[in-house]
C-alpha cells in the first residue's frame, strides 16, 4: 500500500476464526496518511492479496526453513537477505487499480 502510494503509513490487521478460511475481519488504519478512501484500502487488499492462511504460508515461502538467517538483525525492513514480506510487487497493480 505505502509502495503503491495509497498513504505514506499503514497497519493492516486480519483476524482469522478457527476453522473458517478466509479471514473474519480486516482493517486498514493509515494514520490519516491516506490518497484514497481507507475503505477502497481494504477492498483493493481483498481483491489482490489472498488471505487464507494456505494461501499466506505459501506467498511467504514459510514452508522453506529460512528461520538462520531472520534471526539475527530482525526481520523486518532488511535489504541484505531476500524476504518475500519485503516485496511489493502487487505495488502497480494496487495503483492502477486506485486510479493513482
């Protein structure tokens, strides 16, 4: 979304319900740094990201055992190991489907 240009900040959380696939909830709080409506946010997130958790274990490549080498230096925001949670390549995609 940031690298989309939909809003400078965002937080997104899903809830999920034991036994049901896709989520129960999903928010978008952009701090007020929003370009377009938080609720076309949310339905564009929905449209172009598969939430179900198989759908996620598999994005993520969180079946490879890549644990050695997130733990150390963290896992959030590193340039020097290739993380698929640091991609954003649906980037466009969320943008011209925005209309930005």
């Amino acid at each position: 979304m940031v690298a989309a240009g939909l809003a400078q900040r965002a937080e997104v959380q899903v809830a999920y319900a034991i036994g049901v696939a896709r989520p129960v909830s999903l928010l978008v709080d952009t701090f007020g740094t929003e370009r377009v409506s938080r609720s076309m946010i949310e339905k564009l997130v929905a449209e172009h990201f598969d939430l179900r958790p198989a759908a996620f274990r598999s994005y993520l490549g969180l079946h490879a055992p890549i644990y050695s080498a997130t733990s150390a230096y963290g896992h959030f925001g590193r340039t020097d190991v290739d993380l698929p949670w640091e991609r954003t390549d649906r980037a466009d995609a969320l943008r011209q489907a925005a209309g930005l």
